[in-house]
C-alpha cells in the first residue's frame, strides 16, 4: 500500500510494451479505493502522433503488429483526480481549472482493472469514456473507436460484457447521486508541498 504524497507510475501495456506512461501523486490507498492526482507539470510518456496532437493513425489497432515511438510530454491545464476500485473496468476522474481551480467536470474513463507493479500501476484504455458535466448531464465521447477497436480485435468480448456493466453501475450512481457523484471530491484541493513528479528510473521497465 501507498502513503497520501508517494509518487507512483501510470502506465498502459500495450503488446507487452509500454503504450503509455504518467507520473501519479497518491492522494489516498486503502484496500477498496486507489485516488491518485496528475499535477499540471507533471511528466508523461506517449505515443509521438498523440503527443504531438495529430489525428488518427495513433490507436492500438494499428499497431496490432508493428513498432511506436514514445515521446515525453507534460501535463497541463487541469489537476485531474483519478478514482480507481479494484476489479472495476473503469476510473472515474474530477478535473479541476489549474488557473481558477474551478471544477470543470467529471470523466469516466474505461480501462482494464489496474495491476499493482514495482513502480505503480499499469492497465490499458478501452478507448470508451463518458463525459459528465457539473449538472449532471452526459455524453458519450470515442463510441466510433471503441467500435472499431472491437472489430479489430484489440478489444475483447469479455472485455465488453464487463463495460456492459459498468455502464449499468456508473449510470444508476450518477441517477442516485451516490458516490463518488455526491460533492465528496469537490472542495479538494492537492497538498501545496506537492511539486510535478518526474518519471522514475526504470519507469519503462516491464
């Protein structure tokens, strides 16, 4: 387990092979929930089309077989929360203005259970997420490529029978206001100690 203020890796696997990568400050670890923040500064490693903004071209699928250049990026913008639960086929992120330190808006992001590694944490992105605004209504955001990543085999059927429920259990939260959409999260606010955290040696060590 991890104290509030270690730093710690994200990381995705792709193919045995890092797809991508980001530092992590542990806000709080106990045995049923993992919160973690990217601070605006913070470090990452990703795909170069993605870090460099380019459109398409850049997701699994097309690298089912082939070679990735990684490229270091840094966060910016937004201090985003990240709640993870063991077993859970998704995170559930609060995203917060880095300048105004206004609340922008909750993001479900759909990926793998995390592992817990020497370093960190490593899962992988299935590509769905859902987009909740601070009223409470939502949208769905990447449904064209969470398709096409079934039909190209990077997405697996029991994979999506597991997002099939998880969809059924952020929705009936979101209806119920329960947590983590009851305004628990809202008024926090990192340590001011906490500095951006540079990747580890030995972050790209599988």
């Amino acid at each position: 387990m991890w104290k509030p203020g270690d730093i710690i890796v994200w990381r995705e696997i792709h193919n045995d092979r890092i797809w991508h990568a980001h530092t992590a400050i542990v806000v709080k670890d106990v045995h049923e929930e993992l919160v973690l923040v990217f601070l605006p500064g913070s470090e990452g490693m990703g795909p170069e089309d993605w870090v460099d903004g380019k459109k398409g071209g850049n997701r699994r699928w097309e690298f089912k077989n082939g070679f990735w250049k990684l490229k270091k990026y840094l966060w910016h913008s937004y201090y985003t929360l990240f709640l993870l639960e063991a077993h859970k086929y998704y995170a559930t992120n609060f995203s917060w203005s880095a300048e105004t330190n206004q609340f922008l808006s909750y993001y479900v992001n759909f990926q793998l259970p995390f592992i817990r590694r020497h370093l960190g944490m490593d899962t992988i992105d299935l590509d769905l997420d859902l987009i909740i605004h601070s009223d409470f209504t939502y949208e769905w955001k990447d449904v064209e490529e969470y398709q096409k990543a079934i039909e190209n085999g990077v997405i697996f059927p029991e994979w999506t029978r597991e997002i099939d429920r998880a969809k059924e259990e952020i929705l009936d939260k979101l209806e119920r206001r329960q947590y983590p959409y009851d305004g628990s999260w809202l008024n926090w606010m990192p340590d001011p100690s906490w500095s951006p955290p540079k990747l580890p040696e030995n972050w790209d060590k599988i």
